[in-house]
C-alpha cells in the first residue's frame, strides 16, 4: 500500500509539473528544433551563395583573360551588387578599378577601389588596395590624399610604398625629399633581390645631391 500510495503520489507530482510547465517545456522544445533546423538551413543559404558568387566570379576572370571588356564590367558590377557581403565582391571591385584605368577613367577606379578598402578586412590586402588607390589619386594630381595612404607599410610593399612616397615628393617638387624616398625604396628592393634599373634611374633624373 506505501509504494502504491508513493507511485501515485509520483504520478500526481508528475501531472502538477505538467500542469504548471508543460506548456513550457514544448515551447522550449519546439524553439530549440526550430534554431536547429534553422541554423541548418542558414548553413545551406550561405553554402549556395559562397558558390554562385564563386561560379560569378569565375565568368568575370575569364572574361578579363579573353579582353572581354564589355562582359567583365557587367559581371564585375553583377558581383559586387548581389554579393556585396562576400570577399568576392572586393576582388570584382579591384577588377572594376583596373578595367576603369584601362578605359581612362581614373575617377571611376578611385570609387571602386575605396569601395574594396571600405569592405576589405585582410590586413596584407589592405597595404595592396592602399597601393593602388594611392598611384590612382597621383596620377590625378591629388598628392596629398595619396600621400596619407602611404602611411607605413612592413614587408614586403615597404619599398613600393617608399617609391610611390618618392613620385609624389618629386611632383611637389621636394626634391630632396623625393631622393631621401627614392633611396629607401632602393635599399629596400635590393635587400629583396628584385630588380632596381627603375629606382636608379628616378633617382639619376634628380641629379646629384648637394653639397653638403
């Protein structure tokens, strides 16, 4: 009689539980299955997306290797608007900036390229995409604006850095300036084994140094 009355005893306990936090407890089971199939799903969106931007991305580097102009600047501005959160889209805007400087469009290659820098987050990519906004900004005369964009650059774009550092000084006609950039930019690039003919000659355009 004692464990029946303890086995009915469970068995109301059981019901009260139920009563009290039943409903509960499906609500907890049904939100958990949804944030499982859910994340599921979220898995397979991302999945499907990484690999049409992937296959889209394809197209336009085919495109640029057959010239293709037409094609890969409609490809390039296809990428960047539908997967505009993916590294690729950054990729198709350095391509849409070397097909705008291709074109003569200095202007539009500045706005594509602060638009890769502006979603870029891979700190080596950055120095490149700095790089080459820099070049496109001088070449436009904006000396200043470039100029800032050269602010340090370990490794290995420190002698690219200083080169650039060294045109702009030389078109502000700082001349002194300019070799000082010129010369640690030469020393860099011989420290890497690369060729140094264009340097020596940049330097040599600015004539011997002064007197001390």
């Amino acid at each position: 009689m004692d464990v029946y009355r303890t086995e009915e005893e469970q068995l109301e306990a059981l019901r009260g539980w139920w009563k009290e936090n039943g409903q509960s407890a499906v609500l907890g089971v049904v939100i958990g299955l949804a944030a499982v199939f859910g994340w599921r799903a979220w898995q397979s969106h991302e999945l499907n997306r990484g690999e049409a931007a992937s296959a889209l991305y394809q197209e336009l580097a085919i495109a640029v290797r057959n010239s293709e102009t037409d094609k890969a600047d409609k490809t390039a501005a296809d990428l960047q608007r539908r997967f505009s959160d993916t590294p690729y889209a950054i990729f198709a805007a350095l391509i849409h900036a070397r097909l705008a400087v291709d074109a003569g469009d200095p202007g539009a290659a500045a706005g594509h390229l602060r638009t890769a820098l502006a979603k870029n987050r891979d700190p080596v990519l950055k120095r490149e995409i700095r790089l080459r906004l820099a070049r496109v900004l001088e070449s436009q005369d904006m000396h200043d604006e470039a100029f800032a964009l050269l602010d340090g650059a370990p490794g290995a774009y420190e002698a690219d850095y200083g080169e650039l550092r060294g045109d702009i000084e030389a078109a502000r006609g700082r001349i002194e300036a300019a070799r000082a950039a010129y010369e640690n930019a030469l020393k860099q690039t011989r420290a890497s084994g690369s060729a140094t003919d264009v340097l020596e000659v940049k330097l040599a355009v600015l004539g011997p140094k002064p007197p001390a």
